[in-house]
C-alpha cells in the first residue's frame, strides 16, 4: 500500500489554509423530501431513525467529535456507525477493517466513492466524519462543526431519554463565541502549528495556543467544565484536542512549549472527561498516533511512530468532583 501523499494548502505567510466544507445537507423533521429519494426543495433531509450512517475515524479529532455527541445523546441505534482505516492510502479513507475491505451498509471500499456519488466533480480532499444517506449512498454533509450542533437540536424527538443538554439555548450566544475562539486557536490552531512552511508563522502560532490554553486553565480554575457545572458541546470540542495533545501534537505538531501533562488545571479535566462514560471509551490511541505519524510524510518521511507518552494517567482520580 502506498503512503498517501496528501499535500497542504498554505497562504503566502505560509500557514495552513483548511479546505472549506463541501457538503452542508441538513437534518429536518419537517422536510418534505419524497420517500427514498433526496432533500427537498430546500435542501432539507427527513429525520428518519436507522437511515443515515456516520463515517468516522477514530484518529480525526473533527470526527470524534460528532462520535462522542451521538453516543452522549442516545443516538447509537438512531445513526449508524462505519469506522475507516487510520492509515488513508493514495485513494484516501478507506473500509479495510470491514470484511472484504468493503463497508457492509453503503457497499463501498472508499469514503471517495460517496463523495462522487454526490459530486461526480468533486476534486478535494475527501474528509471525515461524513453523513451518508443509506438510501441514495450519497453524503449529507461533512460540515463537522454543524453536524452536532445539529444531533443537539435537530435530532431531538430521538434523543435518549434524560439526554443531557449540550448546546443550551441561554448559553448559545456565549456558547458560540468561546467554540469560534477554541476552533481557531486550540483546534485548528494545533494544525497551524504542524503545517506551517515558516518559521514566523510557526512560532505565531505556538504562541497563540499556549496563550489561549493559558486563558482556559484560567477559566476552569473555579468550575469544573467550560460553561460551569454541566458538560457541553465546548467541552466536547475542546476534549477531542487535548486528549490528542501529548500523544501527536506535542511532538509531531511541534506543539512543545509544555506537555498537557505540565498544565495541571488541564490536565485533570481532561482526565475527568476521560473517565466520564461517552469521552475515554471512544479514544483509541493506536489509531491516533498510527494515522498522524503514518500519512503526513512531508512532516515525519521515516513513517515511525513513537512508543510513548505513559498513557496510564488518565486514569488516575483527577480531584474535580
């Protein structure tokens, strides 16, 4: 198999440019799409439990994402799952932990092939989490950062019962202002750092994630979760980057002014996600580190990966009860 050679767009300051979204389809309970076909007139998918699949990778933090949101809000039955190889090859994500390398729901072997069912012009990069439509094999949407603001107020009728409230509607205006801020410079701010082609860019960068990490340890010094005592989608956001953090970022990423394991406000509450039912038990490590050292080539040519960090102490009490 050959090592995908993904290349990265950056500006002329040579910093990272993040490929937009293509797909932006919305879930409705009002849509009045015909049955077994598309959207409707306004681009509306119906809410149908058991006909969408969620194809993720246990190694993409934007994926992890909408996987940690569907499991907390009872949505496992509702939307199906379809997990991707960590190592993408020339043609990129691909079914080979499915027998016969083939997803056994959409009858594919490549994520690409429902990218093209849905635009046959498509020429970007094909990326995960995707929402797939069962019925027409095409892709609902990669919009990663709507897709579970989206299992929060569009996916409602289906949520579990006693489901907890992750985008509350007092706070969406506070909510939305603190998500933009983690995704420009925790988030995607840890790419800007692995794939920026200049120095100056690089060490701009640095600076503002340790700055802004600095502002979060100070914020979740006197309450235990972003918006205070109850986890939301932040939390979320913010979990999937950290639990990453030591393990790929800090070194492949060159994000090394300290170690997560050196911020001890961030540190226990990343442990406490962790050990909360919903965060630590989607995490898989192995696919993690595999994926990241394995296909980024211009950024670690020898494709090793590491045999460290100590992961035990995640599961050490993290004392913010």
């Amino acid at each position: 198999m050959a090592r995908a050679q993904f290349t990265k767009e950056t500006d002329a300051g040579g910093q990272f440019v993040r490929q937009p979204n293509r797909f932006t389809g919305r879930i409705s309970a009002d849509s009045q799409a015909p049955p077994g076909g598309g959207p409707d007139a306004e681009g509306r998918w119906p809410l149908q439990a058991g006909r969408y699949r969620l194809v993720w990778s246990r190694a993409c933090p934007w994926a992890h994402r909408v996987r940690i949101v569907r499991g907390l809000l009872g949505l496992d039955e509702a939307i199906s799952l379809a997990t991707v190889d960590p190592i993408r090859d020339d043609r990129g994500w691909r079914f080979s932990l499915d027998p016969d390398g083939r997803d056994p729901v959409l009858g594919i072997e490549y994520l690409a092939e429902a990218y093209r069912a849905t635009d046959p012009d498509f020429a970007g990069r094909v990326t995960v989490p995707a929402l797939v439509d069962t019925v027409t094999g095409r892709v609902v949407s990669n919009d990663f950062p709507q897709l579970t603001l989206d299992l929060s107020t569009r996916w409602g009728p289906l949520h579990r019962p006693g489901a907890p409230d992750l985008y509350p509607e007092p706070l969406r205006a506070e909510l939305d202002e603190l998500m933009e801020v983690l995704y420009h410079e925790v988030n995607n701010g840890v790419y800007l750092c692995g794939f920026a082609t200049s120095q100056r860019g690089y060490q701009r960068s640095v600076r503002t994630l340790f700055d802004r990490l600095d502002d979060l340890s100070s914020r979740l010094t006197d309450r235990r979760y972003l918006m205070g005592d109850a986890i939301t989608e932040a939390d979320v956001r913010l979990f999937t980057t950290l639990v990453r953090f030591d393990a790929v970022y800090h070194g492949h990423f060159k994000c090394n002014l300290r170690k997560l394991t050196e911020l001890p406000v961030l540190w226990a509450y990343a442990r406490d996600l962790f050990q909360t039912p919903g965060f630590g038990d989607t995490v898989d490590f192995d696919h993690i580190k595999r994926h990241y050292y394995g296909t980024h080539p211009a950024i670690n040519p020898t494709g090793i990966v590491p045999l460290g960090p100590d992961l035990s102490g995640w599961t050490v009490p993290h004392g913010r009860g």
